[in-house]
C-alpha cells in the first residue's frame, strides 16, 4: 500500500510573459507522476502552479499530477511537503496550446519546523498571525491557526530565522535538525478595527463599501475600502497604538476614533441613512482614433465648480449641476500632451457625454525571426512604456504564421518590446513612435551543466543555483545525480553563477550560448562568515541611541552606548538597517570581507514635531541622477501643486536626489508641517508643496 503525504509542488517560472485575456488556444498542461527514492508513488500530493494563469491539482493514488490551463512559459518544479521535498531535474518548456506529459519529480526524506506565536505581553497565543521563516536560501510563510500554531514542512536541515509579520519584530533564529517542533515565538499585539453597519431599521447592510483611511504622525496614513459581510461587519487592521482612524460609508456619518491602547478589536457602528432622490448629474468621456474606435485605458480631468480631479473613461464621475471642463489627460499609463478639453453642462439626474477625437495616434508594426532568419509563430510580444521602473503598463500580442505582429493607437514616444516564446527564448529591444517597421531576432536558448563537490569530497542531493546578468536574475532549485547537474532553456548571455548547497556555496562566470550548453564544474567551500561591529548615532548631534533593532539576516539591539555586535554575518556586500519607533528608519552598507567588519554609523534622525507629509512616493534607485515619482496621492499637497507620476525629481530644496537609496531619501523628506519643500524636476520646473500635517 502505498504511504500517503501531503506534499506542495510549485511550478515558479523563469521569465514573465505578460498576457491578457486567457485564452484556450494559448494555454497548455503539464502532467507527471511523484516518486520517493525507492520509487514508490507519493498520493495526496497537492500541485499549484502560480503564473498569469492559475492551477491546483491533487495527485492520484499513483501520485500522478496533472497542471491545467498554464500560460506559455519556462517552468522549474519544485516539490515541498510534510516530510518530502524534491524538484524536477530539467526546466519544463510549455508552448501555448502544447501537453507536457510523463514528468518525474522525485522527492527525497526533508526536515519540518513546527512552534507557536504567543503576545509578548501575555503570552496569549495569536491566531491568524504571519510567520516568516529565511535560511538555506529558501524564503516561506504561513498563518497561524486558531492557537497561533504554525508549521514549516520541506525544509534542508541548518540555521533558520524566524519573524513576525511585523518589521520591527526581533528574530528568532533555530537550528532545524529532523521534525524540530515547540519552538515559541513571541510577537507584539497590535490591534483590529471592526466595522458594523447597519441600516435606520437595525438591521445589518451587506455587501456595502467601508472606508478606513488610518494615519499616524510618525509613520503616515493608510486607506483601505472594504466590503461589509453577512453579518454587515467589515475589518481593518492592524491598527498602531496612536492612529487616528476614520470610518466612512456611502450614506453614514464619519466616525473617529483614537487607538489608545493595545485591545485586540476597536469596534465602531455606522447607520446608513436612507437614500433620497438624486439631484446629481453624470458625466462620461470617451476618446475615439482617426478610425472611430473606442480607446481604452484613458484617463480624463474634471475641473470647473469643484477641485480638479480625475476620473475614468469607463466609469464616469458623478457631479453637482453646473458647467464643467473636461479634459483629456491620459492615455495606457501615459499622459497626452496635447491635453484637449472641452466645457459641458451637467444636469440633474442626466448623463452628459464628452466625446475627444485624435489624429495624433500611430501604429507599431514588426516581425519576430530566429537566428537563421525564418519567422517565429505564436511568439509573444510585449510592449511596455520605455524608462520607468515602476507603474508600467503594458499591451500584449501574439505573432503570425509570417512571425508579424502589430499594436494599433500609441502614442508619440519611446517604448520596449519583449518578444519572447519558451522554447526558443526571448529578444528585448527599443522602438520610437512613430518609427520604422521592427525587426526582432530571438538568438535561441542554451544551457549549463557539470559535476558538483562538496568541499569533503562528497556530492550534495540538492543545490540551489542562481544565475545573474545585468538585466535579468533566475533561480532554480536542482536535484543532482552523483554531483551532476543540468541546467536548461537558459538565455544566451554573460552570467555570474552562484551555486548554495546548505552551508557552502561556489561562485563562478559562465557564457551561455545559443543552441549550445556549457560545461562547468564547481567545487563547493564553506561559507566565510564574519562578525560585524557597528554603532548608531543620531544625525543631529553625533550621540549613540541605545536600544535601536539592528537587522541582516539575524537581529540584536545597540546597548547604552549605541553599539551593537552580529555574529556568523556571511561575507560580501550587505546592509543593515536600524529601526525605532519615533525615529526615520537608516541603513549602513559595507563589504564584509575581515573578521570582525566595523561598519560606518547608522545616522538616524528624530521624525520630526508635527510631522508632514506632502503625498508622494519615490522608490529611489542609486544609479539614476534624476529619482522617477512612483505616485502621488489625489489631492495630496503634492497634487494641488501640479506634481504627477510622469515627473522626475533632480533636487529637493537645493540638495540633489541623484544617488541616494531610500533610507537617506526618507531623512530628505523628514519635515515638519507648514514647512515648503521646492522640488527641481527634470524637465526644468520648480515646484514648491508646503507640507501639510498627516494626512494632509
């Protein structure tokens, strides 16, 4: 009779290829069988594959497996249970519309790691708490239970940490040696809002919008709408002790509250009045090309008796009677500069329609082939704004039998193309609207294998192997065969290769060619660690802040003199971070590379009396002298003076942005209320945005 286990196999791929509407045609399936090392099938098998598409199965009693409706793709499979865990020896390549059958996982015997989360306060446990465990370079969470009991399944045996969901929570870190189980873990408690709503008769409203729009003075706000259930009970949270919280509905009055103490649900009530007779009007917008068709993905600006905003095409705004300009903004992510407008008149309970036409509108043809020159079919083609990092949008088509393709209805600007299919590979190139017809050559793939040595002379059962360029990082997780590995369906390229196997690893350089695989042989060491010394200061006065969590891998605090000391921190270029409530979060970054490694201070600055916010957002990145805007809060200061995504921020208050990352860019915008930052963009405005308290 075969033994029966619970094991989660994950299909993660190796390269995204946005799609749109899922298609039959385009998907395929991904079948095999999972055997233990005897050989002896494993039932019971749960199987998700996570990507554009989504599939769950359960194994059969012959441990069978079968993947459905899966995007086109490179898959690596990798098998973690109760007990078990093992990959799949080759990458899977799935063609739209293809079967892949006859696939062997083979699982191997796996430690587990098994405890409860209990409050640090009372030691009662906490349910439905967030549990991260990170070590041997794997990365897992779960949920607790009911009792705060939590369980990691299909682990490698070695030192793992443990945190809560929360940042500032300190590390537990366990050695995991078999079914380590009773490890306890204790977190902070935080606090749940819980809205109930009901109507003028008692009784409960379902399926209704809550608003809970939740600030903080030293951290921010936050907002969130959610839906009212059965019972008419909506829930936010957690809540920080010292938020303000408003709750709002359609129809209710706003209620605030002030969370004042540490109590696991702050409860609120809300009635909703009964509607009356509308005496507003709507208005729509549509955008229409030289051919008449509706575009979609446009954005649009009301203005007139009330506040600039925005709306969308598709849904309309509803408004007061008056007169009203609308203007045409924005067009799949980007704004049209040309910015039409027209004037309408709004009526009570009516619909007045607002049609745009363009001229100004191209198309972007072009022809994907393989190295020899002949047409690739079915390849996808991707085509995202060019230049931002963050926010993009994209379209997607597939090619012809002739390998063309073609997008309709861009605008004037430069764009990226990925063309891309899984067995041959994929293509990035740059296109200028308007421009020429696009020739786009997918070189092929290659591959990587060779014999891997531990540093005793014995051969490691798995590895994990991460390859590294420029443009792109893959992993995969890899059982080898005596020490033989095999790496497939790799782009050609320049690749560092990192090899872990428990606690050694290996690094090396490779060139991966196409149609070609390479051979590489690597000899596992053990990993050097180092002690790490370092103290936090504050940036004002020079003076140590004691009590400051200091955080890698594993976490300490500094003692009464700012110090800190980290111990078996591994080798290379890392950062450490420093965080205390009240304080602007810092980091310090050095290359560990002596024993013990002094770092320079961690500077951290007091938030400022009175904190403000402006309602921007930048994700700065160290290599750009000019830091893109990730997002700007409707009708946040920074809005109301004229500041959008589309900007790119050179200086703030005369000094520069260029090279900061984002502890030093959050110590720039440490202000107080009331205070004026001028923001010097890169198209050569300045704009000024005084501070206002949160949330604005």
């Amino acid at each position: 009779m075969p033994r029966k286990s619970l094991l989660t196999l994950t299909a993660s791929t190796w390269r995204a290829q946005p799609t749109t509407e899922p298609e039959v045609e385009r998907t395929g399936s991904i079948e095999g069988v999972v055997i233990d090392p005897e050989g002896h099938p494993v039932p019971g098998v749960e199987i998700a594959a996570e990507r554009h598409a989504y599939g769950r199965e359960t194994s059969d009693e012959a441990g069978g497996f079968a993947l459905e409706r899966l995007d086109a793709g490179v898959y690596s499979l990798v098998a973690r249970g109760r007990g078990w865990r093992g990959a799949s020896m080759d990458a899977v390549i799935l063609n739209p519309g293809s079967h892949v059958t006859g696939l062997i996982v083979r699982v191997r015997r796996a430690a587990s790691l098994s405890g409860q989360v209990v409050a640090a306060e009372s030691g009662i446990p906490l349910p439905k708490k967030e549990v991260y465990l990170n070590g041997n370079d794997e990365f897992q969470g779960v949920v607790t239970d009911e009792v705060g009991r939590f369980r990691f399944d299909g682990l490698l045996e070695g030192d793992v940490t443990l945190q809560a969901s929360r940042r500032d929570e300190e590390r537990l870190t366990v050695m995991v040696r078999g079914d380590t189980e009773g490890v306890l873990l204790r977190a902070s408690v935080f606090p749940r809002a819980r809205a109930w709503l009901k109507g003028t008769n008692g009784q409960p409203i379902v399926g209704q919008q809550v608003g809970f729009f939740d600030c903080n003075p030293g951290v921010g706000s936050r907002n969130r709408e959610v839906m009212t259930s059965t019972a008419g009970l909506a829930e936010y949270g957690p809540l920080r002790i010292g938020n303000r919280l408003e709750v709002s509905c359609h129809g209710c009055d706003r209620v605030e509250v002030q969370v004042t103490a540490a109590r696991p649900y702050v409860d609120v009530h809300l009635v909703q009045r009964e509607s009356r007779t509308s005496t507003t009007a709507r208005i729509e917008a549509v955008a229409l090309n030289a051919e008449g068709d509706a575009l979609g993905a446009t954005r649009f600006e009301l203005s007139g008796p009330v506040e600039p905003r925005e709306f969308h095409g598709y849904s309309g705004v509803e408004v007061a009677q008056g007169s009203y300009r609308v203007t045409w903004v924005g067009l799949d992510g980007y704004p049209i500069y040309e910015r039409p407008s027209q004037i309408v008149e709004a009526r009570s309970s009516s619909t007045a329609r607002v049609v745009f036409r363009s001229v100004h509108l191209f198309s972007l043809v072009g022809t994907v082939e393989d190295a020899t020159g002949g047409p690739i079919e079915s390849a996808g083609v991707t085509l995202m704004t060019a230049g931002m990092s963050t926010s993009r949008h994209g379209r997607f088509t597939e090619t012809d039998s002739e390998g063309a393709f073609r997008f309709e209805s861009l605008a004037r600007g430069t764009y990226e193309l990925i063309a891309a299919r899984a067995d041959v590979g994929q293509v990035i190139a740059v296109a200028h609207v308007p421009g020429a017809p696009q020739l786009l050559t997918i070189p092929g793939l290659g591959g990587l294998e060779g014999r891997i040595t531990a540093s005793d002379g014995f051969t490691p059962a798995e590895v994990h192997v991460q390859l590294v360029t420029k443009r792109r990082q893959l992993a995969r997780t890899l059982m080898t065969e005596n020490g033989r590995y095999r790496l497939s369906a790799v782009d050609p390229g320049e690749y560092e290769v990192d090899v872990v196997a428990g606690q050694e690893r290996v690094e090396a350089q490779v060139i991966i060619r196409p149609g070609a695989t390479t051979h590489c042989d690597l000899t596992l060491r053990a990993r050097a660690r180092s002690r790490v010394r370092g103290t936090v200061i504050d940036v004002a006065s020079g003076t140590p802040i004691p009590g400051v969590v200091v955080s890698d891998a594993e976490s300490t605090r500094t003692d009464m003199a700012g110090a800190f000391v980290l111990t078996g921190v591994d080798r290379g270029f890392r950062c450490f971070d420093g965080y205390l409530p009240g304080w602007v979060s810092a980091a310090a970054c050095s290359d560990v590379n002596t024993d013990p490694c002094v770092l320079p201070p961690i500077r951290m600055a007091r938030r400022a009396p009175n904190p403000g916010c402006v309602g921007l957002t930048v994700l700065p990145d160290r290599r750009e002298s000019a830091q893109p805007i990730d997002s700007v809060d409707l009708y946040s200061p920074a809005w109301r003076a004229g500041l959008r995504n589309t900007d790119r921020i050179v200086s703030i208050s005369g000094r520069s942005v260029a090279g900061l990352d984002a502890h030093e860019f959050d110590l720039l915008m440490n202000v107080a209320a009331g205070e004026t930052l001028a923001f010097a963009l890169a198209d050569g405005r300045t704009v000024w945005v005084e501070a206002l308290p949160c949330p604005y």
